[in-house]
C-alpha cells in the first residue's frame, strides 16, 4: 500500500452492468438515470458498485470511487442529471484518433446530444444518491466523487454540440451564469451529505494549445486573442465554482487528458504552452496531469507550480495500455518533477481512469488490477510510504 499512488477514478465495468449499458446507448426515449425503464439495472448497478469498492480496498487504494459505474459517459450523465436537459442519439459520435497510425477518425457511441427545455439547476441531481451508495460502501476508506468541469460543460455546448435550439438560444451568457449556478447547487448538497472531496474532470485546455495539431484553434491572430478571451472565461466559470467549494469547506480537484476512448486519444498539446493559463490561473487544489507519453510536453512545465501549494498528480502510467508500464521512465520523472515541486506534494497515477465511458480501454479487469499494482509498487519505491 503506497499513499502516493492514486487512481483517476473509473473502472472497468463488469459484465452483467455492461449488458444495461449497451441497452442505454442504443435509445434516446428513456429518462436518466433509467432505473424506472431497465428492469433489473438498478440492482445490477448496486451490485457491480458494492464489487467494485471490495476490489480497491483489497487493492490498498487510499482513495476511492464508484469505479464511475453509475455513468455511461464521464461527463454527460452529470448534465443529463440536472433539470431542463434532454439527451437524444445524434448523428454523428465524437471522433478520435485510431490506433497504430491509421489516418481515419474513431468515431465513439452517438447518444451524445443535448437539449436544454427549461432553466438550468442542480437540485436533487441523482449523483448524491450515487455518492450516499458509496460512502455505505466506504467504511473508513475515503472517497471523491468526479463530475465534468463547468467550462467543459460550456465549451462543449457552445462550441461543438450548441444551444441554439433549445431555453437558451441566443442566451449564451445566461446560459454560462446558470451553469455555474447549478453547478452550487449540486456542491451544496453534496456537502450536506458528507461530501469532501470533488474532482472536476477538466479535459478541454488544449484546445488553446498552440502546439495541437489534432484538435485546436487557428493559428490566426486576431482569432487567436479571441480565443485566449475564452480561455479566460472557462477559467473564470471554473473559479466560482471551485471558490464556492472551497467555501462549503470541500476540497477541489482538477483531471486532465487529452481523451480516452477504447484505449484511443482525441489530442495533442502541451502544457507548457497553456500553463500561464489553466495551471496557473486555476483555484484547485490538486491537479491531476497526463503525462504518459510526448504529447503532453517536458516535466518543466510544472516549473508554474513551484512557489504554490496545489498537490500534483503525475499521470506518469498508462491506463490505455494492457502491458505493465516502462518503471525506469516512471522513475526518472518522479525524479525530475521532484527537482522542481517538493516530493512531499507530488503523487503518482495512471493518465486518466480505465474507463471513461462504458466500452473501456481495451485490456481485462486482470491486467488493469496488475496495473494498478504495479503503480502502488513504483509510489513505495519512491516515496517510500
């Protein structure tokens, strides 16, 4: 057991649980969160999440979650939950990059789209339910539960999905204020059921990467600055919710990737080129980076972390991967980040969780276990704790 390694947070689903979640993907005339139209789904669900949290405290973990087992998706099923949202089946997927080189786009499952009816709020969202099932399950061990960031949730509506057609067309400031508000709403009720811990999953940043050549914004100047002013908005939505967290005494937390779907990525980018932005100007108070590979740049990066107090997750492991990761790579940038930040604010994880959506990376519920193991042996050697 190493207190130094952490887990992103999702799991891969079992069986019995995947046979509703197919079911789910396939139609849009049934009502989040589908207990009432899946017979059988619910006690699935209970039961798949009451194995789930065996499973970490067998495997040591310090901190844990449902294995995200109550979602489909790791960002839509908090939206599908508050009031005034519609989800239908879209046209078209989101399109990721393929393995092994090949040119043609992934494309991922199609129940992605968003209609909002009616004015925003987060009152009784059936994720504190999800939340109360866990801390049954807990015991002593402590949770966190994840939800996407606001400015995700904005960014993806406002720029890729839209709101034209729906409560808030043409309203798109009015739209950015009730999310947020929401967004208090869900925090507040959270805390009241003995929430402590909240992770926001924060995945669009590179989009303002200017070294992105999948997925980002033109190069173009005058649009340049334009978009430099919406980094500044997803910051500032981002920052009143985590104020107000820290208000009601939680703990905030930041995940970010650049996609994980079925072990495939959706981005490039470097941190270095959006640190002065969303690592520096961000009120979290831990953050957990991707760092498996090139794509996310040098380790000096953190450099804007040095003289502050935020805790670092090195997403150093791969959770896309069935094979053990390479321990001396791990090692020696665990070294190298330690130059820069205190060891004793640093932790280890795996990029991002081993199932993001429901379909999973591609490797078995053995191997991702192996995989964890091996991570809680490289945080032993390290830290020695």
């Amino acid at each position: 057991m190493s207190k130094r390694f952490l887990t992103v947070g999702s799991l891969l689903r079992e069986e019995e649980l995947l046979s509703y979640k197919d079911e789910i993907k396939k139609r849009d005339d049934i009502t989040y969160p589908f207990y009432e139209d899946l017979k059988g789904y619910k006690e699935a669900e209970d039961k798949a999440v009451a194995n789930v949290v065996k499973a970490q405290k067998e495997h040591d973990l310090v901190q844990i979650t449902d294995g995200e087992f109550s979602k489909s998706l790791w960002h839509l099923d908090f939206v599908w939950g508050l009031h005034g949202v519609e989800r239908y089946i879209a046209n078209n997927g989101y399109f990721f990059r393929d393995k092994d080189g090949k040119e043609e786009k992934y494309e991922t499952r199609k129940d992605i789209g968003i209609k909002i009816v009616d004015k925003l709020n987060g009152k009784n969202h059936p994720f504190i339910d999800h939340f109360k099932r866990l801390e049954d399950l807990a015991g002593d061990t402590q949770t966190k539960l994840t939800i996407p960031s606001p400015s995700h949730i904005y960014g993806e509506l406002t720029l890729f999905i839209g709101i034209d057609d729906g409560y808030y067309a043409g309203k798109e400031e009015e739209f950015g204020k009730d999310l947020v508000a929401s967004y208090k709403d869900f925090l507040k009720e959270y805390k009241e059921a003995g929430g402590e811990i909240i992770q926001f999953d924060d995945c669009l940043w590179e989009l303002f990467s200017d070294d992105n050549n999948d997925f980002s914004f033109t190069s173009d100047k005058q649009k340049q600055e334009h978009h430099e002013e919406l980094a500044h908005k997803f910051i500032e939505l981002n920052n009143e919710a985590i104020d107000y967290g820290h208000e009601l005494g939680l703990k905030v937390y930041a995940h970010n990737c650049r996609g994980n779907y079925e072990s495939r990525s959706m981005s490039d980018g470097s941190y270095e080129s959006i640190a002065h932005l969303f690592l520096d100007k961000q009120h979290y108070d831990r953050f957990y980076l991707e760092w498996d590979d090139e794509r996310a740049g040098s380790i000096e990066a953190l450099e804007v972390f040095k003289d502050r107090d935020n805790e670092i997750v090195l997403g150093l492991l791969s959770s896309k991967t069935n094979t053990l990761d390479d321990e001396k790579r791990v090692l020696d940038l665990l070294e190298k980040a330690s130059e820069i930040i205190d060891k004793d604010r640093l932790y280890l994880s795996h990029q991002c969780g081993f199932a993001s959506c429901d379909e999973g990376n591609e490797l078995t519920v053995d191997e991702q276990w192996a995989k964890i193991d091996q991570g809680q042996e490289i945080a032993k050697e390290f830290w020695g704790e």
